[in-house]
C-alpha cells in the first residue's frame, strides 16, 4: 500500500496517476478537499480510502501500523508563497512533516517528501542542494522558511526512514494544477488570454540589467517531477537517501515560456505585452532560478532526460488545457 499526502491536489494526483499508470490502486490519499475544485483531480483516479489530513495521524496510529505500507510520499503542504500566517505554515509543513519522519522511521517505511526551491531564496547563495548548503540559504517568504527548517532537521537526524528523499522542485507546469488560482503555473493562466486577446502579458522586469521577459526560471513538466519521485523510491540499490533538486538544469526566459505557449496555440511568437510588476511582489520575485542537477544524476543515479520547454509546453496547451477534457 501506498500513502500519498496531497492526493487530491498538484504534484500528488498526478503521482497517484502515475502509480495508476504502473498498475498500482492500492493508494491512501490524504488531503482536504473543502468547497473547491480539487476533487476534480480524482474523478478517473483509482485508489483505496481518501483520508481527510486531519484524520490522517489517527488512522496511522491505529489501522495504519498495522498495515503493509510500501512508502509515504509527502506531497501535502500550504504552498501559498504569498502565505502570512507562519504558525500555521510552521503546524502544516514542518511539525505535520516531522511526525510522519518519525512513523516512518518507527515501522521501516520509505519517506520520499516535497521541499521547495523556494528555499534558495533569490539565488544569491546559488542553487546546489549539497548538505552543507541547506543552513546556508535565506528564503525570502515564510513558506521557503518552513520548507528549508523541515530539510534541515531532516538532515540532523541520527535516526532515519530506511530511504528517504528530500525534492526540491522548482517551477512545476502541466495538468491537475486548475484549483491553485493565482499559484498556478503562468501557462495555465496565460491560455484564457490568449483565446481572449491572441495576446499574453507579461511583467516587466524591476531589476536593473535585465530586460523586460528575460527572467529566468527553471520550469519542470510535472510528469518529470513525478517520474523523479518514483525514482527514488524505486531505485533503491542506487539512489541514496537526501535531498534533490528536481528540475531541468536548464534556466529559460519567461519570454521562451510565452512564445512556446504562443506556438502551441497557433500565434504569432510576438503578441507579448509588458506591464509594471505589483509592488507587493517585488521584494520576493525570483529573477533567476536553475537547479543544479550534479547530486540528482550521481547520488540519486536519476539519468533520464527531462522534457523541453517547448515539448512540456506543446503537450499541456494542446492535449489538456484547449483540449476536451483537461485532467489525467
């Protein structure tokens, strides 16, 4: 059996999609659905029990120990980076992630979990996930603090899961992102502009140096990240336990997104307009971010390619986003 904390949300349902994929239904999904979309991400999902995350700890007390549990992947977190409440982020992606270490680490199970390249803050520190560099970085928002102070008493522990892995994602695209509204990818929001206006906006650049759309970021297909995921668990004989960057290696303009997203859609790669970015943002944008993939490709011996922009692009615009039906 297989836990997957998050199930019903981004990364998670497309990772029970994978496992679906692979033959695999016997699947706890833990999550909290509410009033919104989210469900959606199930529909055609197969699975065993769906757990409200607040029922989670107590079913794993109880029922759970006593069940044959292959892994926990620990895909549930408050993502928000716009997220002011750092107790509640402190309670939901720090404390909730050291409790499942623990039952892991009680009953033999592998912890494969979500952490953030928020983490890195602006880059200025650089982008490698060597162990020594985690107490080193500065997030710039409290949802990077809470990811960074998880990976760091990960790595303080004398006592460990038998395998275990720490993800840092970077900026994730594709489907089954439709409930996060303004924390979806920019492709997601871009299409509706484009089948309103033929045009996609942009911001402008606030930093001196740097034109406008050449902001850089290291943008990951979500199947990759999940393929990652499952790596790790998998590939026991050869990926160590630790923690990853999981993204492409390859940083690219927001400017290669929107024409990419442009082609898909069948316009023209110039129909880009600028407009001042929100002050608000400003403090906390990232202008660069590229994960460093040394660790991934020697320690994880993860050495499969990573899909292209234009290719990750082409498939989310075309088979999901303007396509009939836009889930898994």
């Amino acid at each position: 059996m297989f836990i997957v904390t998050g199930g019903a949300g981004f990364i998670g349902s497309v990772l029970v999609w994978k496992l679906n994929q692979l033959g695999i239904d016997d699947i706890v999904i833990v999550d909290r659905l509410g009033s919104g979309a989210k469900w959606q991400n199930l529909v055609k999902r197969k699975f065993r029990r769906l757990l409200h995350k607040d029922e989670f700890h107590g079913w794993l007390r109880g029922e759970g120990a006593r069940s044959m549990i292959d892994a926990v992947f620990h895909m549930g977190a408050s993502s928000a980076t716009t997220e002011s409440d750092v107790d509640y982020l402190v309670r939901n992606n720090l404390n909730y992630s050291v409790a499942l270490w623990d039952f892991c680490r009680e009953n033999g199970v592998p912890f494969i979990y979500a952490s953030s390249a928020s983490t890195y803050g602006g880059g200025e520190r650089g982008f490698s996930d060597a162990d020594a560099k985690v107490a080193e970085l500065r997030p710039q928002h409290p949802y990077g603090f809470s990811k960074q102070k998880f990976d760091q008493w990960a790595l303080a522990q004398e006592a460990a899961p038998p395998r275990w892995a720490g993800l840092k994602f970077f900026n994730v695209y594709g489907p089954q992102e439709y409930h996060k509204g303004a924390q979806a990818s920019v492709v997601h929001h871009w299409v509706p502009q484009i089948q309103a206006t033929g045009r996609v906006r942009l911001f402008k650049s606030a930093k001196a140096g740097i034109a406008d759309g050449e902001q850089k970021r290291d943008f990951v297909y979500v199947k990759d990240v999940v393929d990652v995921a499952w790596h790790c668990y998998r590939d026991h004989r050869n990926a160590r336990s630790g923690i990853y960057n999981v993204g492409t290696g390859a940083a690219r303009t927001f400017l290669d997104l929107a024409r990419a997203t442009l082609a898909a859609m069948g316009k023209s790669p110039d129909a880009v307009d600028f407009f001042p970015m929100p002050e608000h943002l400003r403090s906390q944008y990232q202008y660069f971010t590229e994960a460093d993939l040394t660790k991934l490709r020697a320690h994880a011996a993860y050495d499969r390619p990573f899909t292209t922009l234009e290719a990750g692009v082409d498939e989310y615009v075309r088979c999901f986003l303007a396509g009939e039906d836009p889930y898994l």
